[in-house]
C-alpha cells in the first residue's frame, strides 16, 4: 500500500506506475485495484500564477468519468471537533487566523552556496539501543568551520580523564566501570514516545568523568538547537542516516540587491555507528608505585 502518512514521499522501492496487466490477469487487476484506489491520493492542480502577487481560488468543481459534477469546498470549511483546528497548507495564517489567499513568492535564481559552518551526522546505534547526533562542524568566530573532535582532543588535553585506581597489596584486584566515556561531539538521541505512542528521539545529555570532576556534555550546533529541547521523529533517522549542513546562501535579486542568509539541507548519511560507549565493565587493577599488585 502507499504510505498512509499525510505529505509523505514514497522510497520509490515500489513504483505503482510501473505496473502493467493485461485483460485476463483478474488477480493483478484486483490487487491494483484495492492498492491504488483505496489508498490515500492526492491530485496536484497545476495554476499559472504570476510571481510576487495574491491569488486564491473561488470555485473548484471536479467532473467524474461518469459526468458526476462534484463542488470542492475549502478544507478551512470542514467540520472538527472541539478544540481543534481545520487542516490547511500554503495559506496565509497569523494572530490565530488563516486568509483565502495563497501568496505566490518570488524563486530565487542563481545562487553561490559556502561550505558548511555546521555539520551533524544523524545515526543509529544498535550496540546502545539508541541514535547520536556527531557534529563533525562547528561554526566558530569569523564564521569558520571547527572540526569538533579536534575541540574533544584540546578537552581532553586540558582537563583528562581520571586515572583508573591503583590495587593495593591485600586489596581488591579489579575494580567496576558504570559506563565508558564518549567524544565530546556525540551526542546521545534517546528514544521516548509521545502521549499519542508516537516513537521519537529526544536530544539528551551525559555527565563525562575527568581529573576536575563531572562534566556535563551539551549540545553546541545550532542545528540540535541547544536553548530549547529538541526532537526528532524516530523515521526520519533510517539505517543509513541523516546528515545535515548548516551553510550561508548568496544570491542578487532583479534589481541588484544582495540577499545573504542561512539555509540548511539534509541528505543521505554514512550508514550505522557504534560510540564506543558500554556498559557495566570489569576491569584489572593497575600495579602500584611499589609493584604490588
């Protein structure tokens, strides 16, 4: 069946176009008979429009193969139930209210596209039963790109790990290992469900041990947007990932003005990831100063 979510693209894996039958094949006419027609469907209407005005659309009447004339009223006209909202796309909406008109606003052309400031690798962790998001980059001062697991190696450098306990002679020869550590620049997705049990993926946290006490890792990239909790579907972060850039755009208007903004793009990414991150670890005592063991 096509996706049963609203607005959602098909993976293209199953391309229904494609499927050809002839007369006397009942069961494949019957089989594309329920996927096509008793899936949900959307028809796109082309209208010329000129750019950079308001328009809107007073009448629309649908004719069926059989001279059926059906009148579409607007979506905004259905009935909802209390304390909800009609569904809509592409209208004008503000201060609670949403206008008839659809504005038609100007494409841009040409554009110069720099390289990328941020740099976040969406992906799935079997080993930890969870996803990360690794920044790769970072946007630092005169907007220049920051490896950021150069910034983990200067952390580390500056402020390193505890050194593990020493046995002592008569004591115990190992000691236990809550959880290891993680770089800096990984930070844990973790997944929750929403009050409808929908699965999602929440940005989280995690306290990294070092010779001045815990630190608390946060999110840097502007893309997790650290001021404000952040969550991501659990759908959209698939087996082979996501990456996302976070980059300026540079174009000219008609006119001659310049235009500079940020933009940011998601693409495919490196598959599945493992961070190292354990749990529960045993491990030997080193020797002391005076070799005992």
């Amino acid at each position: 069946m096509p996706d049963a979510r609203w607005w959602n693209f098909e993976d293209a894996i199953t391309d229904f176009g494609q499927l050809d039958a002839d007369h006397v094949d009942l069961a494949k006419l019957l089989v594309m008979e329920f996927a096509l027609v008793y899936g949900n469907d959307w028809f796109s209407i082309p209208v010329p429009t000129p750019i950079a005005t308001l328009q809107r659309v007073t009448t629309l009447v649908v004719t069926d193969t059989f001279g059926v004339r059906t009148f579409i009223r607007p979506s905004e006209q259905t009935l909802v139930n209390p304390g909800e909202k009609p569904w809509s796309m592409y209208k004008l909406s503000g201060q609670g209210r949403r206008s008839d008109f659809i504005f038609m606003a100007p494409n841009v052309g040409v554009v110069d596209e720099g390289e990328a400031l941020e740099e976040v690798l969406f992906l799935r962790d079997d080993m930890a039963a969870m996803a990360w998001a690794v920044e790769h980059r970072l946007q630092g001062d005169l907007d220049a790109s920051l490896d950021a697991y150069e910034l983990h190696l200067q952390r580390i450098k500056a402020d390193p790990l505890p050194p593990p306990p020493k046995s002592k002679l008569g004591g115990p020869k190992i000691y236990y290992t809550l959880e290891t550590t993680v770089p800096d620049n990984w930070i844990p997705m973790v997944p929750v469900k929403s009050p409808q049990d929908e699965l999602f993926l929440r940005r989280g946290t995690m306290e990294i041990p070092t010779s001045s006490g815990l630190v608390k890792l946060k999110a840097r990239a502007l893309i997790l947007e650290p001021d404000r909790p952040f969550f991501v579907a659990d759908r959209v972060v698939s087996r082979a990932g996501v990456q996302v850039d976070r980059y300026f755009r540079y174009t000219r208007s008609s006119d001659g003005k310049i235009f500079v903004w940020l933009a940011r793009k998601a693409g495919q990414g490196r598959g599945p990831g493992w961070s190292g991150l354990r749990f529960d670890i045993v491990r030997d005592m080193a020797t002391s100063d005076n070799g005992t063991k």
